[in-house]
C-alpha cells in the first residue's frame, strides 16, 4: 500500500502524526525528529514557554516568543523532510495568538482540539498551513464542517479522531470513559467518514482521515487502514523515545507504570484526562483541593480562586520530572511502553503497517 499522501501540495512521505502532547511533552525535539522521517511532527502551543526565564512574570509573552524558535529548531532538525504541526487547544486563552504566531512563524500544519475549533478559519488565510479539528464523533464533525462552510466556506483539510483510549484529556463524558461507554475508535471512524462523504461530494475532494487513540504498532496501523483510515495519529509510544521533550524522569515514570497505574482524572480544563497514580493525585484526593501557587491565565474558564488544582503547574512540574507535584499523562497503552528508544526506530516500525498490504 502506497504510504505517499498529498494534502493541497504538501506532501508527506508517510501519514503518521505524531499527537501534540502539552506541556511541554512535544516541542521542537521531538517533533523535528518524526518531521525528519517524513510524518507531521506536532509542537503543543499550550505553555510552551515555560523554560523561558520570565514565564511566571509574562506568560503570555515568553509563550508566543518560544513558539517561535520551537517551530524554526523543528524545521531545522527535520532536515526539510515532512511537516511541522502545531496542536492549539481551543480551551487555552492565547488560542488565537498562538495559532496565529505558529502560522506566522511557519508552521505547515494546524491541528485543534480540546474544544470544538468553530472559528479556526478566521485566525488563518486560507493555503497559509493545513488545518485539521480533533473530534471524537461524528456529530462533531458534522457540526464543525457546516459551520465552517456557511461561515468561511471552507472545510478541514484533514481530521483526526481520537478515540477513548488516547492520553491527556478526553472528548468523551467523564462518566462515559468510566463506564467503558465510549464509541470504540473505529466505530467512530466509520461514523466520520459517513459525515464526510456529503461534504467530499460539495467540494468534489477527499478529505482524509487519521486515527488517533491506542495506535501502537504497525499492526495497528494495519487495521486503520483497513477500517478505511489515511493515517494514524500516535502520541503515548513517542514519549518513550530519546527525542521526547519531557524530562527523563517523566520517561522513566510511564516505563515503569503498568494499566493499573492509570486513574481518570477531572481536568479545570472541563474535561476527563488520563494520567498515571502518582502523589500529586493521591493528594488531590485525599484534600480534595491543592491551592495554585501560581497563574499563568493559561484556561480560559479556569478561576484560580476557586480551580481543584492548577493543571498547567501540575503538567509542568511533570515535564521537569517533578514527581512529587507533577501529572503524568498517558494513553491507556502503557504496558506496550518498556523502554526508550529512538523516533527513527518507532516510525520504521509504525511505517510496515503500509507495507502490509503491499502484497494484497
Ligand atoms: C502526555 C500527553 C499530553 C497530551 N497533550 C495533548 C494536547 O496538549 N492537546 C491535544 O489535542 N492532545 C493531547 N494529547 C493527546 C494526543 O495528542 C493523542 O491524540 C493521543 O494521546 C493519542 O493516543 P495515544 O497516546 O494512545 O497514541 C496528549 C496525550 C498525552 C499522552
């Protein structure tokens, strides 16, 4: 099977996504290194900047300026091979700025979930960079695409599905997830591409899906495509690589966790997560609240007066490897993740998934 796709003249050698992965879980390391063999490398824009020295004294600032030389460093690592992406979450304050910034700065590729991305369009000339929503049914879907065409005339250039199983935060009910109520992903999947055949048909173009969500391996891929996906979305299994962003401690925390580590938690960013049981968790449970020390107007919902704990301190302190106060997201593959390897070894592997059916 051919792995070659185009989307609107950018061509990508193999269409794996690699899943932006916030905080600071997927900057430019990573992503440049999965660009640099031929798939869409994804920087996540939420807090980006919090290496920088005035992050806690201008946020807002030191985010747009590290977005910046993230996006330059990726391309730069992927040496002019795939695509660099970045992942803005529509429940962040600067999700304007930043997607504006990410274009500005020459990001290829815009993917937006973590609420529904209505206004996505406007914040981008049409032919600037791809633009992609993340939906977890097709009700969603169809919601996102009549809305973009009555109002922009325009229409994702691809989607991407992410399934009950993916990490970091759910666009299911969190009685749902907890319940094993969720539509399986590839159930999903055919519900999307049901919606998306109207709209294929209107602009006489296909539109192609990825699958995001418990992709592990090749023969994961396999069923993708087989099930009718274009490409695959993986996030959990690159935080197992050498490249990933975040610290070594954070690596070493998801190596050593098993599927009985994983816990749902409730984010202030309104949604389920999942993350692994670690004591910032079980203290949240057992005082039901932990007062933030800090701000960083990072959700735009969220009031610090009154927030059960701050989830940009709690991922930051992850990525630092902060045991103690940080939370560790996972996707709910963990027992797969055993040690660390290489971005190369992960995408030669993820990539036989299309040479499977070269013999068909
Ligand atoms: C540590 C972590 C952080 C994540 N952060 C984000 C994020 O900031 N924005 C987003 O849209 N998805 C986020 N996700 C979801 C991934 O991009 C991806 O779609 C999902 O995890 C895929 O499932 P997998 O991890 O089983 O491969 C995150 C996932 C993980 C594991």
């Amino acid at each position: 099977m051919n792995s070659i796709l185009e989307i609107h003249g950018r061509k990508l050698q193999v269409p794996i996504i690699q899943g932006g992965m916030g905080v600071g879980v997927s900057l430019e390391r990573l992503a440049g290194a999965v660009a640099k063999e031929g798939g869409i490398g994804c920087i996540s824009t939420a807090d980006c900047g919090y290496r920088e020295e005035d992050f806690y004294k201008n946020p807002e600032e030191a985010n747009l300026r590290a977005l910046r030389q993230e996006i330059q460093k990726a391309k730069e690592l992927s040496d002019g091979n795939g695509l660099i992406g970045v992942n803005a979450m529509v429940a962040t304050q600067q999700y304007d700025d930043a997607v504006r910034t990410a274009v500005d700065a020459g990001a290829d590729v815009v993917i937006s979930g973590a609420g529904i991305p209505m206004h996505l369009p406007e914040l981008i000339p049409a032919g600037k960079a791809l633009i992609a929503p993340i939906v977890s049914s097709g009700r969603c879907i169809r919601l996102i695409c009549k809305n973009w065409w009555n109002r922009y005339k325009r229409t994702p250039d691809f989607v991407v599905i992410e399934g009950p199983e993916a990490g970091g935060h759910l666009g299911f009910k969190e009685e749902d997830v907890l319940n094993n109520r969720c539509q399986p992903l590839l159930q999903i999947l055919s519900d999307v591409k049901q919606e998306l055949k109207q709209v294929e048909e209107i602009i006489q173009q296909k539109i192609p899906v990825f699958v995001a969500g418990g992709i592990w391996d090749n023969k994961d891929v396999e069923e993708a495509l087989q099930a009718g996906a274009d490409g695959v979305q993986v996030a959990t299994r690159f935080i197992g690589t050498e490249e990933c962003d975040a610290s070594d401690a954070y690596k070493q925390i998801l190596v050593n966790a098993s599927s009985e580590d994983v816990r749902i938690i409730h984010s202030p960013v309104g949604m389920p997560g999942r993350a692994i049981y670690t004591p910032m968790f079980e203290r949240l449970e057992k005082l039901g609240r932990i007062r933030p020390k800090h701000c960083s107007r990072c959700i735009k919902t969220c009031n610090p007066g009154e927030v059960m704990y701050c989830i940009t301190h709690a991922l930051i302190e992850a990525a630092r490897g902060n045991v103690n106060e940080g939370l560790f997201f996972t996707g709910s593959n963990i027992d797969k993740l055993d040690r660390i390897v290489t971005v190369k070894e992960v995408m030669e592997n993820l990539k036989l998934g299309w040479k499977a059916g070269e013999h068909a």
